[in-house]
C-alpha cells in the first residue's frame, strides 16, 4: 500500500506542478505521500523488538496523522468550494502549529520510554503481534482529538454538499471519511487498553484515498466528456462556417465575373472612346487644311493670267493688244506679281497637303492600332522628338486656334529615339487637348501652355506638358488617371489610355500640381535603352 500511495503522490505532484489551475490535485498528492510514510512508520512499529524502536515509529506515525488530517481538510474544502471558511481555515491554521511540538520527545508532553504501553495482540500462549508503545502526553492527545474534531467537521461539510448537491463525488468521500472515521475510534480504543485488536488505520488511510482518487478520476472523465462536447460543437460551428465560406466564395467568383465582364465593356467603350477621339482631331484638322485649301484656290491668279493670255492671242495675234504700250508695258509687271503669288501658293499648297498626308496616316495609324491590338509587337521608327512635338502642337493649335493662349517651348538637344511614334502622337494629342480644356473659362490670370523636352538621366527622356489652368487637387493627381473617376478640367478615359500607352512603350505618366488655380504638369517619361546618336 506504501508503494502505491507513493506512486499516486509523485504522479499527482507532478500533475499540480504542471496544471496549477487543477486545485485539488496538489492536496491529495501530499496525502498520498504522508499515508505513503504512515505505512512504512507502521511497518517499522509492528516489527520493532524494543521499547526504544517502537518509541521512535510510533513518534513518527502521529506525526504523519496530523499532516493527513490536515491535507485532508485542505481537499474537502476544495472540492466543497468551502475552503475560505472559517472552521476550515481554523483547523488548517491549527495543524500548522501543532505540528512542531510533534517533534519534541518528552514524558510530560509527548512520549518518552520511561512510560511503557506494550501491548500484545493475539492469543493467550502465542502471542501474535507486539506493538512497543509509550503512552501518549498531552500534545499527541490533543493532536488525536483535533484529528477526530476535524473528521467529524469534514463529515459534517460533505453531509451538507450532498444534501444541496448530490453527486458520486460527494457520496465518495463521505464513505471514504466515515471509514477512517471508524478506523481512528479502533486505533484510539486500541491504544488506550479498552480492547484488544489490530490497528485498522492504515487500511483506513487506504481507503480514503481510493475514494478522493475516484473523485479525481470521476473530475477527470467528466472533464474529457465536455472536451469531446466541445470538440463535435467546434466541429459543426467549422463545418457549418466551412459551408458558409465556400458560399460567400462562390459568390465573390460570381461577382468578380461579372467585374470582369464589365471591365472589358468598360475597357471597350473607352478604347472606342479613344478612338473616335483620336480620329475627330485628325478629322478636324484635316477639315482645316482642306478649308486653307479652297480659300487658295479660290484667291489664286490663275483666273487673271488666263484673261492675259486671251487679250495676247486674239483674233488679230495680239497686234492691236502690243499697239497699246502703256498697257503693253503693265504685263511683265503683272506676270511677275502673279509668278510671285502663284510660287506663294504652290508652297501653301505643298505644306497642306504634307500636313493632309500626316492626319490621314494618323488616322491609319489610330485604325491600325485597334484592329492589331494584340499582343503584336510594335513598330519602332527612328524619331526626332522636336519634331513629333511641334507636330502634335499644330494639330492641337489648328483646332483651338480663336484661344489666346501663350505656348512656351523648352527642347533640350536629345538625340534620336527609336519608338512608336504614332502611339507617342496619341499621347501628346490627349495631354495637349486636357492642357486646353484646364485654361477654359475667364482669364484671371495669363494663360500658357509650355512643352518641355529633356534628359533626367542617362537613360530615360521626359516630356513635360504644363498649363496655368484650373490646377488639380492632391487628393486626385492619380485618380485622373482612372477611366471611371470623372474630374473637372480632365477626361478620365483619355488620360487612362494615355497612361496605359506610356506603360505599353516601357515608360509612365505622373501628374503635378501645386493645388486648385494653380496649374497642372504631365510628364511623359520614356526609355533611352534603344536610342542612338544622330548620324
């Protein structure tokens, strides 16, 4: 039995160590252990030879009840929930200072050899067992008696949680304590000579801590029972939200295919858009060019050299017209004149129809653009980039031509670049054209458009375009950018192409402002990676 108890005193000692929130596992453990040392002192009583060896167990073996009955009360209470009561803290707090004087051997206080109580036990010529015993003084007296108070205290406390809580628990341990009970009367009447018998209350302890381990046991099962409770709640509440994800996802699919379809009419609407813009500006200009073209042709002199030659060859060869010299001497007057005008004409003639043949590429270009607009390669042409401004400048001055605007140029030497010169017309044309739309409205101040060309670094060349128009808010100098965020004195579609564009070309497009009224810049950066030296 010593043996065991030890066993569930190291086990539940280590369980304590480790589960500090499992209150009763730490009192037991030490019951365990001092019913583990109460054996083995009786062991040492029962096979002492002596007076003097049977003294020193037998001091030893009532020390040892005092610490079971105060680990004892210490357990009751806990399970009871009753340990901050007073009849509980008192009995604890009295052990404590009994305890001490256990260990003082003296005839008057405790026990001493010089008062014998042997006692045999068996029968009257072969004597059975022989306890070599001293008789108890007052301390040890006391202890017995505050260890029977206690007991009967400890029945009292689980009579009465059982009678408000009935359990296997609480019945449990009142057996358990009645039996020891029971055990502590025979040991005392055996110990004072009332009768002969065995002492039982190692068997006694023996039981008692049966009855506090399957309560332990019982704490245990339930414990498990409510941890698989848990667990199949846990698992349906992950099962039913597993469900309720999978439909918020299929849901989220649903909806990002939808986004997805109406993205690509969105994203088709504004290539149209862009489009239809890209070709009403060449349309537009080509209009101008044809309208320069009609009023040349309809102020030329070729009206009045035909009537000069109608007047030299007449009906008589020009006779009478050469008789006449004053009028004679005005005609290498008037054919120089006309000559002049007609060489005038010839060059404005030359310079519309070169400006009629770039529109119309362009508008080739715009078309060729959306009919390839795969994943094709672009066509690289060697540019000069002063040239490719100052052409998209036209254009857009061609269409805002009543607007007085000053226009500013800054162009750096940069060397020639090889790119998409129709896509980097596009990108001119629409930043031009929201350079325009910024300065509408009355003139509070000068208005201007400045196009600046340069080289931040080695390998990369930007294209400032800047305005002194309505200016653009913080909060909004990436958001212009976005085809769906319409914004004052910005076309969202036309800059989000622009913007993709520059990305298409392996460059960026960022916009700056120092705030409302105060202007607007867009800087076109492009890479040098693929440029060379002009030859």
């Amino acid at each position: 039995m010593s043996a065991i108890n030890a066993y569930l005193g190291a086990y539940h000692l280590i369980v304590a160590l480790r589960r500090p929130m499992a209150r009763e596992h730490l009192p037991f453990a030490l019951l365990c252990l001092a019913v583990a040392a109460y054996d083995v002192f009786c062991v040492g009583l029962y096979n002492a030879s002596s007076l003097a060896q049977g003294v020193f167990w037998q001091g030893f073996q009532l020390q040892t009840v005092i610490l079971i009955a105060m680990t004892t009360v210490w357990f009751v209470g806990r399970l009871t929930r009753s340990e901050h009561r007073r009849g509980v803290r008192w009995l604890t707090g009295w052990f404590v200072v009994l305890l001490p004087f256990s260990f003082l051997r003296s005839a008057d206080l405790t026990i001493s050899t010089s008062t014998p109580a042997i006692k045999h036990i068996g029968g009257a010529l072969h004597p059975l067992i022989t306890y070599y015993e001293s008789d108890l003084g007052p301390i040890f007296l006391v202890m017995i008696a505050s260890a029977f108070i206690a007991y009967v205290y400890l029945v009292h406390l689980l009579l009465r949680h059982y009678r408000k809580q009935p359990s296997r628990n609480a019945l449990a341990l009142l057996v358990g304590n009645i039996s020891y009970f029971v055990g502590i009367i025979n040991d005392s009447l055996v110990s004072s000579g009332v009768y002969q018998f065995v002492y039982i209350s190692e068997y006694a302890f023996f039981i008692l801590t049966l009855a506090m381990a399957y309560v332990l046991l019982n704490k245990f099962v339930d414990l498990q029972c409510e941890v698989e409770a848990l667990n199949v709640n846990l698992e349906r509440s992950v099962a039913q939200r597993t469900a309720a994800l999978q439909r918020s996802l299929e849901q989220q699919r649903a909806m990002q295919r939808q986004l997805v379809a109406a993205s690509r009419r969105s994203g088709m609407a504004d290539v149209a858009t862009h489009m239809l813009h890209n070709l009403g500006n060449a349309l537009n200009s080509i209009t101008v060019s044809l309208g320069v073209l009609q009023d040349t042709l309809r102020q030329s002199r070729v009206a009045g050299l035909s009537k000069v030659v109608h007047m030299i060859s007449g009906d008589d060869g020009g006779s009478r017209f050469f008789s006449d010299e004053a009028r004679a001497r005005r005609v290498p007057d008037y054919l120089a004149a006309s000559a002049a005008q007609l060489e005038g004409e010839r060059a404005s003639l030359h310079g519309e129809l070169a400006s009629l043949r770039g529109h119309v590429e362009h508008i080739q270009a715009v078309v060729a653009t959306q009919e390839l607009h795969t994943d094709a390669p672009a066509v690289h042409e060697i540019t000069e980039l002063p040239a490719v401004l100052d052409e998209a400048l036209s254009a857009s001055l061609v269409r805002h031509e009543e607007r007085d605007v000053e226009i500013e140029r800054d162009y750096a030497a940069v060397p020639e670049v090889a790119l998409d010169r129709n896509k980097l017309l596009q990108i001119l044309s629409a930043l031009l054209d929201n350079a325009w739309r910024a300065l509408d409205g009355p003139a509070a101040h000068r208005k201007c458009i400045r196009l600046r060309l340069h080289a931040p670094t080695g390998n990369q060349i930007a294209i400032e375009i800047a305005d002194s128009g309505r200016g653009i808010a913080p909060e909004n100098l990436t958001r212009i950018f976005h085809q769906s965020v319409p914004l004052p004195g910005a076309h969202g579609s036309h800059l989000h192409a622009s913007a993709c564009a520059a990305t298409e070309m392996g460059g960026s497009l960022i916009a700056t402002s120092d705030g409302p009224g105060r202007g607007a810049c867009f800087t076109l950066t492009l890479p040098l990676r693929i440029a060379r030296e002009p030859s």
